[in-house]
C-alpha cells in the first residue's frame, strides 16, 4: 500500500491475522451506513480491504490521537475492542465498536490473578502491558502501551524486572535491548501461533525463489494508502 512500486513477499501464505479477519470490508461498510455523520478509525492490524473504507488508520500507540483529530464525535473504531476501552480514557468521542467484540486471540489469554501472583513472587516487577489486553489486565499493569512504547519504557526504567503482557515474541527483543534486567512473560503460552508461521527457513525459500508476491488491487491500494496518509499527516502534525 505505501510502497506500490516494490515487491512484498510474504513467506507463509497461510499467516493471517485473526483478530484483522474479524472486520471484514463489508461490515465496515454497513457500519458506514447505519452512522452516516460518524467517522470510521481503524487500527492497523485490518485487512486492506477494510482499510479501504474507513477515513484513517491507527496505531496502538497513537489511536486516541487520531480520534480527536476526526471531525465528528462519533466514531466506529475497529476492530479491537480492548484497545477501544484503552483509548475511551484519552477522548471524548463517542466511540462504536466494529466488529461488537474483535479482539486479538493471543492477548485475551491473560489473566488478572495469574499476573497478580507473578507479582507477589516479585514485588519489586514492573508489570508492562499492550493495550490489545482486556482492562483487567491493563488495570493491574504499571504501564500499558504500544509494542514501541513498551520497548521504550524498558529501556528508561529503573526497575530491574519486567513482567511482559504481549506475546511472547517481544520478549526476544526487549532482552537485546537491555541484558541487565529480568524480563518475565506474564504468560509463557501468549505465543500468536500465525506470526510463528514465518521461520527463517521459510524467509529464505522465500527469497530465493521470491514467493509468495503480495497484491493489492489498484483502487484499494489507493483508498487504503488515503487512510493512512491521514494517520502520517496527523503525526506530522502533533510533533
Ligand atoms: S498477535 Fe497475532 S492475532 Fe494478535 S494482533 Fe498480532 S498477528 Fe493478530
């Protein structure tokens, strides 16, 4: 969508986002119709197609930005619920849920007494959490945000133990940035079985034999592209 004159491989075909098929381009288009003055906002973990009809996209870290930036007080906001009951505390939009509950498989396996008991093994942790988390989560967390913000805050933290809400997988990262804390997964099986599909073996059949093209129709290509042009100009914009 952002680079149409590259070539996109994806490695496993069959690596989909559950959470982004829940919102499929036709309900965001009924949605449309049965709020005619709202403004649609979506995260960008949705299809293309969806992408197509909303008026910009969003990321976890900047969704409640976005909002305010709409001219419209309501707006349908998708497909995350959990991220919405998030961003509700930094706007004052009237904010509609599309799908009703979309929600990201791997972070609704938290739970609030497991996190809880992690902490009473180790008080002194500091409890990072996404906002793709349910509220009970995010409640019991001393800081929720975005994959990059969470990054950020473990590298400024003066604490010298994390427990990490997020799949697994950033955990990996989080160790690169800084070795000399502990980071502990708030659950070890948040694993999002679709992202593991990439392996290395299958990114380097990938390349060599430059499988599997990604194709976006020119004209969703270039709604998508509008959608999140928004969302580049709004941050422009704010820094
Ligand atoms: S962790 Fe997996 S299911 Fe959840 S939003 Fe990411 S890709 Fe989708």
């Amino acid at each position: 969508i952002l680079n149409s004159d590259k070539t996109v491989l994806i490695p496993d075909k069959n690596a989909l986002c559950p959470m982004a098929a829940m919102l499929p381009a036709e309900l965001v288009q009924l949605y449309r119709e049965k709020y005619p003055s709202s403004k649609v906002v979506l995260y960008i973990n949705t299809l293309a197609e969806a992408k197509a009809y909303c008026d910009a996209v969003c990321t976890s870290a900047n969704s409640a930005e976005i909002m305010n930036r709409m001219d419209a007080k309501t707006i349908l906001f998708g497909p995350d619920w959990n991220l919405a009951q998030y961003a509700k505390d930094y706007t004052d939009k009237t904010l509609v849920s599309i799908p009703k509950f979309g929600f990201c498989p791997v972070h609704m396996l938290f739970n609030k007494e497991a996190i809880l008991s992690l902490k009473k093994i180790h008080p002194d942790a500091e409890v990072l959490a996404h906002p793709e988390c349910p509220p009970e989560i995010c409640e019991v967390a001393d800081f929720v945000g975005s994959t990059s913000k969470i990054y950020r805050q473990a590298l400024v933290s003066k604490s010298r133990k994390f427990i990490v809400a997020t799949e697994v997988g950033l955990i990996h990262r989080l160790k690169k940035g800084r070795n000399d804390v502990v980071f502990i997964p708030a659950y070890e099986e948040a694993v999002c079985a679709h992202m593991k599909l990439h392996t290395l073996e299958k990114v380097y059949l990938s390349l060599k034999h430059m499988r599997y093209e990604v194709t976006v129709p020119p004209k969703i290509m270039t709604l998508a592209r509008n959608a999140v042009d928004v969302m580049l100009n709004t941050r422009e914009t704010l820094s």
